[in-house]
C-alpha cells in the first residue's frame, strides 16, 4: 500500500496544479476590486494588528498591519470575513476604506465573583458604575480608591490621611448610618474585606464595579447598606505568554503649607495684644509707655533670649529641620499565559513611599496568583490568592504639629528637651527634633484567597463551591527613650510598647447557578448558601523603666519597673449565616428584571432579632430596541431603570446585646466590674429601604453616552451608641435611635469628541448631590448632644443630631460683625454670660432676641456634607501621544479648621496667620480680623461661625502626558508594547479653606508628586 502511494504522488501533484491553474485562471477571469481599511477595537479604539482578512469561500486572505491597517484585491462582490483571538468575528461587503471595529468576546462576558458565584455584569440591572483597567493605568497610584477618585458619579473618595501608606475615605451617596457602618464594603474576586485596603495593589485590577443602590447591593444584604465596591483582578488572555513590567518613581513635597507669621511678626502681634489688655484694664494709662516696658529686661512678654532675636530680624523655622523631599517608587512585574483548557497570571510588587518627615517611611511587598484550570470537560477548579506585607516606620503624632507651630523667636537646638514660649519651657511641646528619636515600627502581613471548583454538569448548569481567607498578623512596636521629654514628663525612664493583633476571617460560599436561552428569552438564576467567620485577638504589653536604650522595644524583660507594667488582651469571634436567592430574566434585549432574596442571621444581636430579610426588585427597558424606536437615527440605547430594595446593617460592637464585666481582684477577693456599657438585648437589624430610578442614553454609534440616577433612601433603626446617666451604673448603651432620610441624583456623561485617524480627544464628566435628613429620634427627644470641653459638659460644634437637620451639622452661636465703638450702645444691655465685648471683639448673634446670650442662641450653622460634588477627565491623543487630565471638586461643604482657628487666636503667644497682619486696630477698623488681645473674657474665635470655613475646592488629580511607541519600533524590538509617560499629582488645588486641605484636613499637608513611569510588555 504505502509503494502504491509513493508511485502515485506525481499524478497527484499534477492532479492539484491543475486546479490551482483552473482556480488562478477563473479568477483572472473575473473582475479585481482593492478592499483597504482600518480595524480597531469597540472597547478602547485601538488598532489591532494580526486580525485575519478573507474572502468568504475563496483561498484569499490577509492580516492587518501592527497600525490595525490591510489591503487586498479581491473578486467583485466579495464579503471579508475578520477575525481575531479575543473578539468576535465580523463579516462585511469588501469596499475601500472599510472602518472594521470588533467587538471583544472578553467584554461581551465580562464577569464578577460575588456570593460564591460568578455573574455576567449585564445581569446587575440597578445602578453599577466601573472602572476599567485602561483608566486605573492612567494613575500612577498605590491605594485603590485614588484610582477612582473622580471618576464615578455617587462616590465621593477623600484622602483624609496623607502620611506614607495613609487611609483614603470612600463614601457611596452619603451617609446611610449615624454612627456604624457608614463606608462600604469590598469584595476582591468574592471575598468580603473591610479594612487594609491599601494592601492590595492597583496593577493587579482588572475592573472595580462600584454598586450603588439596594437592588445591586441586595446580593450582600447585611453589608451592602453603604454600598460594594467590588473588585476582579487579572487573569491570563488566551494566546501567546505574555510578561509585562508596570514601573513609576516619583519625587513628593508638601503642597502647602501655612503662611505663619515670621519671629517680628509675632512679636508685634503680641505687643498689641498685651497692650490692648492693658489699656482695657487702664483707659488712662500712655500705652506707648507701657509697650516700652515690654521691650525692656523685666518685660512680662518676652524672654530675654527672644527679645534679642526680635531685634535682630532673624527667625526659625523648625518644621525645616524635620521634614525633606521624599521618594516614592512602585514596581510591578506580570507572567500571564491562557489556553483552552486553564489559565495563569502571577504577579510581583514592590511599593517604597518615603515620608515628608524624617525617618518616616512605608513598603509594601506583594505578589498575586490567579491561577483557573479544567480537571475535566466539566470541572473547572481556580485560585485568586494574594500575599502582602507592609512595614512602616512611625512618627510620633505630635511632632508635625509642634514642629510647625513651634515659637518662631526660638533659636533652633537639638538639645533642649521642650520648646519654650516667652521663655517659658511646656511640658506638652516636645522637642521635635529629638522626637525622631523614638523607634517606632509596624509590620502586616495579609493572606487573601479565594479557591473555588466549579462543575457543568449540563449546558448552563453550574455548581460552585468556594473557600476564601483574609487572614492578618499585625504588629507593633515603639520605644521612647530615656531622655525624650514623653519620657521624662511621665517619670517612665524608657518605654517600650509591644502589640500584635491577629484577624482570621473565613467565608464559605456554595451556589447553583442556571442560564438559559429560549427564542428571545433569557433566564438565569443563583441558589446560594454562605457561611462566614470573622476572628480578632490581640496582646500587648506596655513596660516602663530601662537601664539602656539600646535594646528598644526588642528586651521587654529588661524593664525594671514592675509595677508599672500594662497587659492587656482579648479575643472576639462574630459569624453570618446566608441564603440567597437572584433571579434574572429579559426579553429580546428590551425588557429586563432581577429578583432577589437575602436572608442573613448574625451573631451580633440576641435571641429573637438576629434574622433579617432583604429583598430587591428591579426594572428595566431599552426602548432604543423598540421596533417603533427604529427609525429614529442616532440613538443606540435609551434604557429606562427602576429598582427598589432593602439592605441592612449590623455592623456594631460584639456582644453589644449583652453587659459585659471583667474581673478585678482587690484585697484576696474577685469582683466583677462593668466595662461601662449596658447590654439592650432588643437590638435589631440597621434597615435601609432605598428605591432608584436611572436612565441610561447612548447615541452618536456610542460616542455619547449619558446616565443618571435619582435616589431615595430611607433608613430606619439606626444603630447609635447613647450616653447614659452615671446614676444607671453604666456609660452608655447602643440602641436603634431612630431613622434618616436621605436623597439625591447621580448623573455622568462620556464623549468621544473627536475620532480621526491620528486625533481622538475624549471627554468625561460627573456630578453628584444627597441631603440627609434625621426624621425621627427615640422617644419624643428632638436632639442628642454632644458634650464635652475642659468642664465635660459643653455643647460641641460637631457630633449633634438634630430632628429635621441634616447629620453632619455644625452647631454654635452665630458671628454677627466684629464690634465697632458705634455698636457698643447697642449692645450694653446684652448678658453675654461674663464676657466684655470692646471695639475690635467678635459680637454674636442674639438669635432669640432675649438680650441674652446662652445655649438657647445656638443654631445649626451649616453642614459639613457638600452641596454636591464629583469629577471631569480629558484625554487627548495625537499618534502615539497622549495628554490625560483628572479634575474631582466637591461644593458647598462647611468645615472646622482648629488649626486655623487657633493660629488666629491674636495673644502672640503661640503661632500665628499672616491673616493677623490685617487685624482690627483703631485706625483698621474695617477688618474682620478681630484685634490682639492676651487674656481671657471675650469671645474667642472658635466659640461663633465666625471661622467655619468653605470646604470647597477643585483639585487637578493628575496630569499625565505619555508616549506609546509604534508598531514599527516594538516589531523590531520584539516587544508587544512600550509606553513611558510623565504625571504630576496634586499640582493644583483652588479653594479657599485656610488650613492644610479641605480634602484632608489639618493633621498633615497634603503633598503634590512628579512621577515618571514606564510600561512594557514582551
């Protein structure tokens, strides 16, 4: 047989030449067109090289060049035939200058983990706004929620701790809770976390879905009440292997600083603010005489020492002397390869942000392991599983402040234990200098996975099982030596601090999960049941008493002061117990619902309350798919959006059902004795109803797209801790207290303005409002005050809740004017409780007009919530070269600068704002900076409105010019891609708050960075 084969093989080749000829001649025969065009991709608008061209039916083919480009000649009538890996294939009429664009299969089944089961983001009928990979690139960022800071209509991202690996705040339409609960939850490819957020790392994300109302949120019930963030990191593409290295180093400074009065300046504020007192105290007396004793050597003002560099001109600045300019870097390398059968992506990171202060630091190493594979045509198993440790370098907390408060007339010595005013040493203003001194450490270490086996059993039919871990070990370490002033102050010859903290969280998750198709209709359902753990414990130890700092923290059993020794630990476990149920359906692409079901038991409550229903419905219909919607051009979507649900909230301390007593042994015996908060076994379920009405507009062939959403949300039993009266034997108790409304729109907007060949320019915007509103206190109470202040019992501008206000309101008397000498017969017969005003003093409203002025004037002066606020973008693109810019704002806010309120306190006695230079003086009587006064009996500037400041601001993110080398270059380099590209963050703020930042407040300044970073692919 195999001879006669050999011996035939001439007639067979002869045999295919034949046709071949026969082929070429018919074709030649026929008439030749040239087919040309550009394939680019629908997600983001690129090129896309290597896509297959061919003729439908005939051996004629081509591919696109690395600038998506082709050209062929091609039989009259032709159809081309695109295809590529990763997107859907195309057919089209051959035709010169064919603009192709494919659609990615990736985006048509896009996916997120939740409840122990994977579902198609279309399914999420409510309202859900994302973030793709593309744009979180644009951010050379190592905290998650920078990435999405102004980009997402609802979701209003603030960095309210600035200092190296800080926390960022994220809030989804306000505040949903008074006291617990009120951020959102995350969920990392399926598993629930709460804190640490700043562990994972941003290049290892493929999307974040941000769900927003009850519908999208109901599938997590008890924690879905202040939103989800979910996030789904990378996983291998099918095709080739692929490495790619995402690197950025930056260079980081203060953005701003205060501008203090310089060592004369504060010298001559404090001259007038003693002899201002005095000529209150002595009308007749010659103040210049009195000021010339001030300037002599028995002067009640000044040390001698100060007066000498007052009259010198010179002046120091010790916030000099412990801050620098700080490096950050971050490293990231990537394997990922994906086949038919299983898929691979390993990760590594590398993050170092110096601090702004000295010897203050934070590093992050970590790696990620995605990891899917088929067992079996129908078993599937996988692993999402993150490692990561942190290490921080600490700071003690009082050593920016004093160092940049710190008594400008000082000379600047490393050796003095205190810092001084008017000659004068305090014991609560370390030397800042010497505080760099204390060693403080902190170290975490985070295990995050998910593992899951997942079975077909029949087309659509899925059975999932997963088990996910958060496990964390964190540590801390600090040691005070011997001759620091904390040391002395408190006679603790050395201290050191040892605590280490353990969280072990687990979550079991089992689904059935069923899709199906019939004619125009699609149905899908999950069936889940989850159980969950969370586990705290910790133990510190505090010792005292060190013959040398040489061993820091590391030799606790050195410490000689026994008795001064502090224990301290406990352990905490709280569970849940979950059912749920989601049904989806839609009809034709036109109409869609989801039902869903959530039934939740949590240990957190007591025998009777720990079960909660939540249930959701939601509506929608893209009218755009009407068949009397067809003729109308233009218009690709126009979906109407409705939903209503209930969420809940439980997130309060352990055991806050019951009282709790510890055991103390006095005199040979035990007693128990009360931690201080009584136990309310009737506690129940925090319950958010929230309904939500959207509507979703894409026209233009998408290059314009629109979304809004109106909101209203009703929370009822809120969850409060209440101060008790000490006559009850307790401090406090929680309890639900009542119920809050609040309401709002989101709205987005996204353009592709321009769309050539070598220019595109996008555009993108958002906005975002909610009032909240208390509709209901316990009992027949009307407002819960917060007390405080030296005496205890002084009412706080902040922390009070009010019937029928909003939540975050600022209560205290209101600023009328500063006083003029025409005034003062007007106001000579008010009460102002023992205060004087004279010319040059704060007046206060008289809001009741009872010629008094007490508790009864306060009022709710303003909020600190902002009108609205949200985010823009623009990015433009010309070849290879791009020019990104990201805008976030938010309007309308009020907020309490202690920092600037104190450095306008007037005495020169502390630090002071060059705000000072314009004050109150009787030939600058129009000023509203009141006068310099040293002593006490008028009102000080904290105690009216008079300094509650405008927190609105608009802040450029980020602007970040970068290059993409061409095809060409990366052909001949043998790289798939290279960009590197500049970005400078935080580089301008316009906003007229007087502290640090409206954004992060007045603990530390924000800073602005300069990055240049590089991506590449082989």
């Amino acid at each position: 047989m195999l001879n006669y084969i050999v011996k035939s093989l001439p007639k067979i080749a002869s045999l295919l030449m034949f046709f071949v000829l026969l082929q070429g001649s018919v074709l030649s025969a026929q008439e030749l067109i040239s087919a040309s065009g550009k394939v680019t991709g629908k997600d983001d608008g690129m090129s896309i090289p290597g896509v297959s061209v061919k003729v439908k039916g005939a051996a004629i083919a081509t591919s696109t060049d690395p600038d998506g480009k082709f050209s062929l000649k091609v039989p009259a009538g032709s159809v081309l035939v695109f295809s590529s890996l990763g997107y859907r294939s195309l057919e089209r009429p051959a035709a010169v200058g064919m603009n192709i664009v494919l659609v990615s299969t990736t985006s048509e089944l896009q996916e997120v983990t939740v409840v122990g089961a994977t579902i198609k983001k279309g399914d999420l009928t409510g309202s859900v706004s994302s973030v793709g990979e593309k744009v979180i690139k644009e951010m050379p960022v190592t905290n998650i929620n920078q990435a999405i800071q102004g980009r997402v209509a609802g979701v209003l991202v603030q960095s309210n701790d600035p200092r190296p690996g800080g926390a960022v705040s994220i809030k989804v339409r306000g505040n949903n809770s008074i006291q617990y609960g009120s951020n959102p939850i995350y969920v990392v490819d399926g598993l629930v976390i709460e804190e640490a957020f700043n562990t994972i790392n941003p290049d290892d994300i493929a999307s974040i879905d941000i769900l927003k109302d009850a519908s999208a949120t109901a599938i997590y019930g008890s924690r879905g009440a202040n939103g989800v963030v979910l996030i789904t990191t990378k996983r291998a593409k099918n095709g080739d292997g692929k490495i790619e290295y995402n690197g950025w180093y930056g260079v980081q400074s203060f953005n701003k600083n205060i501008p203090y009065l310089n060592a004369q300046q504060i010298g001559d504020l404090r001259i007038d603010a003693y002899a201002n007192k005095y000529m209150d105290d002595n009308p007749t007396a010659n103040r210049q005489t009195y000021i010339n004793s001030l300037l002599g050597t028995n002067s009640i003002a000044f040390s001698q020492d100060e007066l000498a560099v007052y009259r010198s001109g010179q002046s120091y600045n010790w916030l000099d002397e412990i801050t620098r300019t700080a490096i950050q870097q971050n490293h990231t390398a990537t394997f990922s390869k994906g086949g038919p059968d299983g898929a691979v992506y390993v990760s590594f990171n590398y993050t170092d942000q110096m601090g702004l202060l000295k010897t203050s630091n934070y590093k992050r190493y970590g790696g990620q392991i995605n990891l899917d594979q088929k067992i079996k045509p129908w078993l599937k198993i996988g692993t999402n599983t993150n490692f990561s440790r942190t290490e921080e370098s600490y700071i003690d907390g009082g050593v920016f402040g004093i160092a940049a408060n710190a008594n400008p007339l000082l000379p600047i010595n490393d050796q003095v234990t205190y810092l001084s005013w008017k000659g004068i040493q305090s014991t609560d203003l370390y030397n800042p200098i010497r505080s760099l001194n204390i060693d403080g450490k902190g170290n975490l270490n985070r295990l995050l996975t998910n593992n899951y086996v997942v079975a077909t059993l029949i087309p659509g039919l899925n059975i999932r099982s997963s088990i996910a871990l958060d496990v964390r070990n964190q540590n801390y370490y600090n040691y005070i030596p011997k001759s620091l002033g904390q040391s002395l102050r408190n006679s603790t010859n050395g201290s050191a601090t040892q605590k280490k903290e353990s969280w072990v969280n687990w979550q079991w998750d089992n689904s059935i999960s069923y899709d199906k198709t019939i004619g125009k209709n699609s149905f899908s359902g999950i069936l889940s049941f989850g159980l969950s753990q969370n586990n705290y414990n910790y133990n510190q130890v505090n010792a005292s008493g060190f013959a040398t700092d040489d061993f820091s923290y590391k030799y606790l059993g050195g410490a000689y002061l026994k008795d001064q020794f502090q224990l301290s630990s406990d352990f905490v476990t709280n569970s849940l117990i979950s059912y749920v149920a989601r049904f989806n359906y839609s009809y034709d692409n036109k109409y869609f619902a989801t039902l869903t079901g959530r039934y939740d038991g949590s240990s957190k409550f007591g025998n009777g309350n720990k079960w909660g229903l939540f249930p959701s419905l939601s509506l929608a219909w893209n009218i755009a798919n009407e068949d009397f919607f067809k003729d109308i051009k233009g218009i690709n979507m126009l979906k109407i959006r409705a939903g209503y649900g209930i969420a809940g909230n439980q997130k309060i301390d352990d055991f806050a059902y019951r009282s709790l007593y510890r055991p103390v042994f006095t005199n040979g015996s035990v007693t128990y004795v009360s931690d201080g908060r009584l136990g309310n076994p009737d506690l129940v379920w925090e319950k958010q109803k929230q309904l939500n009405l959207g509507l979703d507009i894409a026209i233009l062939d998408n290059r314009l797209t629109f979304n809004a959403d109106y909101f209203l949300i009703h929370n009822n039993d809120l969850l409060m801790r209440r101060t008790l009266s000490t006559t009850s034997g307790f401090n406090n108790t929680i309890a639900n207290v009542g119920s809050l409304l609040n309401k709002g729109f989101d709205f987005n907007i996204n353009g592709v303005i321009l769309k050539g060949d070598d220019l595109k320019w996008n555009l993108g915007a958002n906005i975002s409002a909610y009032k909240s509103k208390i509709t209901k206190l316990y009992g027949n109470v009307d407002a819960i005050y917060n007390y405080g202040g030296f005496t205890g019992v002084e009412i706080q501008r902040e922390g009070n809740f009010f019937l029928n206000q909003p939540l975050n309101s600022i209560y205290t008397y209101k600023f009328e004017k500063i006083a003029q000498q025409s005034d003062m017969a007007r106001i000579q017969g008010i009460d102002y409780g023992g205060r004087t005003i004279h010319p040059g003093d704060i007046i206060p409203v008289d809001v009741n007009g009872d010629k008094k002025i007490d508790d009864a004037d306060r009022i709710v002066v303003g909020k600190k919530d902002p009108k609205f606020y949200g985010g823009f973008f623009t990015d433009v693109t010309y070849k290879n070269l791009t020019l990104n810019a990201v805008f976030n704002y938010s309007y309308g806010g009020k907020a309490i600068s202690g920092l600037y309120e104190g450095l306008l306190n007037g005495t020169g006695e502390y630090s002071g704002h060059e705000d000072e230079l314009n004050r109150w003086t009787p030939t600058n009587t129009g000023s509203n900076i009141p006068r310099a006064y040293s002593g006490s009996g008028r009102y000080g500037i904290g105690e009216t409105d008079y300094a509650v400041q405008n927190s609105s601001y608009l802040r450029m993110s980020a602007l970040t010019l970068a290059y993409n080398f061409t095809q060409d270059f990366m052909k001949k380099a043998k790289i798939s891609n290279l960009r590197v590209y500049v970005t400078g963050r935080n580089l301008l703020t316009v906003t007229k708050y007087k502290g640090y930042d409206p954004e992060g407040g007045d603990g530390y300044p924000t800073s602005k960075m300069f990055v240049f970073g590089v991506n590449i692919g082989l």
